[in-house]
C-alpha cells in the first residue's frame, strides 16, 4: 500500500470520467455542482440534512424555483443522495459547500463547516481529493481543514484544494460559461482540483496561494457592496435634492470607460453582499488593521434599509384613513425570480411594519409560506395572490423584489398608494 502513487491513481480516475464525487451541502452551490457532473456522466453523491429537501430530489422534483424539474430527472442515471457521511469513504472527490454566516457580533461563524467536516474526517481515507467551496476568510483552508488531516501527508496520500463558489441563482448564463478559480495545498493537489473542475467549465485559472482563491471571492462580493453602498448613499442624497438618481446613473452609463452600472434598492439580501465583507473585515484585525471603507459601505447597505421604511411610514401617514392601514409586500425574495429571503429588504420592511401595527401581507410567485423556515423567518403574516381584486384591497402597495411575473401594468393601474424601490413602474410620486 505505501508504494502507491495516490496521485497518479486520482489524476487516472478523474481524466477517465471514473472517480465518484461527493457533494457535501446541495444548497445553491452544490445543486449546480450535483447537476453539471452529473451531466458529464460521473457518478455523484449528494449530502445533505434536509430530509425533504433530499427526498424532493429523489422523485425528480426540483427544491429551488429557478431549476427546472426537468433538469432533476435525469440526475437518476448517475446521481445518489444521502442524509449521513458514510458513503464519503466510497468518494474519491469531496467538494465542501456549506453556509458561512456571520454571528450577531459580525464575526464569521464557520461552526457549520468546522461540525460537519469533524464528521466527515472519520470516513476519510487515503487517495481523496477534498475541495472546500464554501466562502471564508483567507487562511481558512489551510487553519481549519489542512490542521484536521494530522494523520496523511497532504500532497501525497491526500489532497486539498479551494475553489471560491461563483453561483448566481436565477442567471441564465450556462454554468460552464463561468470560469472558475482554484488552489492547492501543493501543486499536486492544484492538478487535481484543475482537472476536477475542467470536467464541468470551459475555463479554470488556477491561484497561487490557498489564501488567494480565498481572498478573491470576498474581492468580488465586497467590490459589489462597496458600489452597491455608494448608489444606495447616492440616492439618498439625490432625493434630498430632488434628483431623479436613475436618471443620473443612465446619463453616466454613457462613458464608454471608466464606470460601470450599479443601481440603488432597498437595501442588501442574500448570503453573500451582506455577510462576506465582515469576514475580512475581522480577519484584518488579526493584523492589526481596520478595514474602514469595507466596514461603511456594510453600514451605509444596512441603514438604506432603514431609510427606506422611514420614507414608506411617511408615506403612510399622510393617508387620512382611521384605523389600520392595510399594506402589500410585493417580493420578499433578497433578488428577482428565486425563492431565497435570507437577509433580505423585504423581509425586514414586513417585519417592522407590523412592528409599527400596520396590517402587512405579501406577495411573491416565489417564496412559499407553507414553508418552516419561511414562517420561521417571517413570523405571522398572510401570502396573497396577486391579480387585480386583491391589489384593490390595500391602502398601498410596495414594490420590494421585482420579479418578472408580476404584472407591472396591473400593479401600477389598480394599487391606491403605489411605494416603487425598484423604478420598475411608471408611477414616480413614490419611487425612491
């Protein structure tokens, strides 16, 4: 057994289409994984705790909004599920994708990985390749995974890689159109995360550094907030002035160089925007440095959530009516056409209206409310459907996630009081 060359045994296995992939967390990450190697024809393992979330992909039933069923049927031919680790002594590729939220403090919790991985250790076994995908701070990699393989030699009988995750649900881009960048502990371990990847994109750029792969996806999520922040302040200075900021940014759009478009919201959602730019804003201060800019342009997203139900609730009480104001949420989703409210705008607009005794319902295609987590996160509330009788119903109306099966002619026709924070419809007296 030790003169094996466990390299050359997984670099074979994976040029052939003969290696067996686990995918640790089918959330919206692992799902895309899952499918396209599935697609190539190589034998995949989902793992995963969601019992109803597992049990769904069994019968071909697609979890998410934006992945059709069709695209889950097939899976059957060379895809398997499982609620436990057992089976990751059978994989030959274990590519890590599960959440990294920050706690109450802002501080990165990585309990989710640092828990799961501790149960995955026990059926490791030498020849594996471990990729962990899941977004973190730099120096992760090396501090939290490479630590618990104490009893290989990385690079030799086992190997590890990072590969920053580049999901964007709801996009139409194919999956393999999205270049992908990744790492190895060693250079034997990047050959094989590169050649694992090259299976299901055209492109992979390979980093430097572990720390590198690391630190580029919290580049690109924190170069988002940051401009997302200066639109967000943007507006709130240009209504002051009574400027129309979409207006402007359409004017600016016109420089063939040097700008690029970011239009303002209601405020941040999301797993990603919100969360990963206070990884590196902690891990700065393990160096003794503050990240001032990352650290604003986080605060200016949280108070343009915050200024906004200010201008909805002055909004509100300028209608004369007695009694309790009937409101309607239209989408509560963080972004258009999927399902997914985590730290999401609309979310928190509902939560604090009710907090202020309006009646508030919503609608969205998207987001069902039967749902545990759902009702979880929205607490006590009523999901309607959206046509012409119910619009009429409520004293105003607030655009929040504008996806594309509302009807915008509908809405801006029939809702009393018409609230716009996506300058989607035509009715300005209310957009901001």
């Amino acid at each position: 057994m030790t003169n094996i060359n466990f390299y050359k045994v997984l670099n074979s296995k994976i040029k052939n289409n003969e290696c067996l992939v686990g995918i640790v967390g089918v959330g919206y990450v692992g799902i895309q994984l899952f499918i396209n190697f599935c697609k190539k024809r190589i034998n995949t393992i989902g793992f995963d705790r969601d019992k109803g979330k597992i049990s769904k992909l069994k019968r071909g039933i697609s979890p998410f909004s934006h992945i059709e069923d069709k695209k889950i049927k097939p899976l059957k031919n060379y895809g398997s599920y499982a609620n436990g680790f057992k089976d990751i002594k059978k994989c030959d590729v274990i590519i890590i994708c599960l959440p990294t939220p920050v706690k109450k403090t802002t501080h990165p919790d990585l309990s989710v990985v640092e828990n799961s991985f501790k149960k995955i250790k026990k059926f490791l076994k030498r020849g594996q390749l471990i990729i962990l995908e899941s977004t973190t701070y730099p120096g992760t990699t090396r501090e939290k995974i490479a630590k618990e393989l104490k009893k290989f030699v990385i690079g030799k009988d086992i190997f590890l890689s990072y590969s920053p995750e580049r999901e964007n649900p709801g996009s139409k881009m194919p999956f393999e159109n999205v270049t992908k960048v990744s790492s190895g502990f060693s250079r034997y371990c990047s050959d094989l995360s590169r050649s694992v990847y090259k299976k299901i994109v055209k492109k992979v750029v390979m980093a430097n550094t572990l720390e590198e792969a690391e630190m580029t996806k919290l580049l690109e999520n924190i170069y988002r907030s940051v401009n997302i922040g200066l639109v967000n302040e943007l507006k709130i200075i240009s209504k002051a002035m009574n400027i129309n900021i979409n207006n402007v940014i359409k004017l600016a759009s016109t420089k063939p160089f040097g700008f690029e478009t970011f239009f303002p919201g209601p405020g941040i959602g999301g797993h990603c925007i919100p969360i990963d730019p206070y990884y590196l804003y902690w891990r700065a201060k393990q160096f003794g440095l503050t990240a001032k800019f990352i650290k604003l342009a986080g605060d200016i997203n949280i108070e343009t959530t915050s200024w906004t139900i200010k201008n909805i609730i002055k909004i509100l009480k300028k209608n004369k009516k007695k009694g309790k104001q009937n409101i309607l949420i239209l989408g509560v989703a963080y972004k258009k056409n999927i399902e997914d409210i985590r730290e999401s705008a609309g979310v928190k607009i509902l939560i604090q209206l009710r907090k202020k005794k309006y009646k508030v319902h919503f609608a969205d295609p998207y987001v069902n409310y039967k749902d545990l987590e759902v009702k979880k996160i929205m607490g006590k509330t009523k999901q309607i459907k959206l046509n012409k009788k119910n619009i009429q119903k409520y004293d105003c109306v607030i655009l929040v996630t504008d996806h594309d099966k509302f009807d915008y002619r509908e809405i801006s026709r029939y809702s009393k009081i018409l609230v716009d924070t996506r300058n989607k419809l035509n009715r300005k007296e209310n957009f901001f």
